[in-house]
C-alpha cells in the first residue's frame, strides 16, 4: 500500500506499508478455530491411548500463533520516502522510525531491476555516494512499480 502526500510543490512523502488483509483480533480468531479443531482431534486420539499427541497438538497451536504474531508484526512496518529540496531522507520502522538515512537530493539515484520471471518481484533501491537503500520490501511487483514510476518524477 502506497500512500503520497504532497508537503509543497517541490516536496512530497511517500508511506509505504504491506497490505494487513486481516487485523490481529482476526487472526486470533483464526488461531483459535485452528486450535479447537486440533484439540479436538488430539483429545479425541488421546480417549483411544494416544495421549501423547496432546502435547504436540498444544505446540502446534502455539506454532501456528507465534508465525501469525511474526507476520503481522512484519506487515506493520512502515517506510517512510521524503523528498524535500536539498534532501532525500528515508524512514523505517513500526510507530516511530527506529532507521533513519538522509540523501542529498542532487546526487541520489533510484534503481528498479525487475527480473522477466512473474515469481520475482524485483528490486527497488535508492543510493548516493557508493550506498543503495532498498525500498518498497513488503510490496509486490506491480505496487513496486508504481512507487517506481511516482518516485522517477521526484527523483533522477
């Protein structure tokens, strides 16, 4: 998801963020269908003598949880492009920028090679002086493009 916001005519941020299909409230919904269901089936083994796949039900659960917590955390991040008249500086993080990089405008470059394969989404990264930044990680080929093509107007 791309957002732009215009700051002057010679300014403009960019918000870069994955698309959240699902908030966390959902997705421990989802985990908790998942776990009933594998309890089910495990306390059910377990009335036949198959008690120990109790423990490994529980860990699957558990598993299943801590990949959805992962997934969302990753999703959360934001990349914050802001390009001002002398600067181009570069945000990362969750809530608050946690990585900060600051380019001068007149000397950065923005690079995108995209690979012929539909299974690569390509890489899109910004550099100065001998250092390249990637931008647009949580995007997929197509939104990749499209931060492309609005940075090239900003951006050489």
């Amino acid at each position: 998801m791309i957002s732009e916001q215009s700051l002057s005519p010679n300014a403009v941020r960019f918000v870069v963020q994955g698309n959240q299909s699902m908030s966390w409230r959902a997705n421990l919904w989802l985990a908790g269908s998942l776990g009933v269901v594998i309890m089910g089936i495990a306390l059910a083994m377990a009335s036949q003598g198959l008690w120990l796949i109790i423990p490994f039900a529980g860990a699957e659960v558990l598993l299943v949880l801590y990949c959805l917590y992962l997934t969302v955390k990753r999703l959360a991040r934001k990349e914050v492009i802001t390009v001002a008249d002398d600067a181009v500086k570069l945000e990362w993080g969750e809530t608050q920028p946690d990585r900060q990089v600051a380019l001068p405008r007149h000397w950065s470059r923005l690079k995108y090679d995209c690979p012929e394969s539909e299974f690569e989404v390509g890489d899109l990264s910004v550099g100065a002086h001998g250092r390249r930044y990637a931008l647009g990680k949580a995007l997929g080929r197509d939104e990749k493009r499209i931060l492309y093509n609005k940075l090239k107007v900003w951006l050489p």
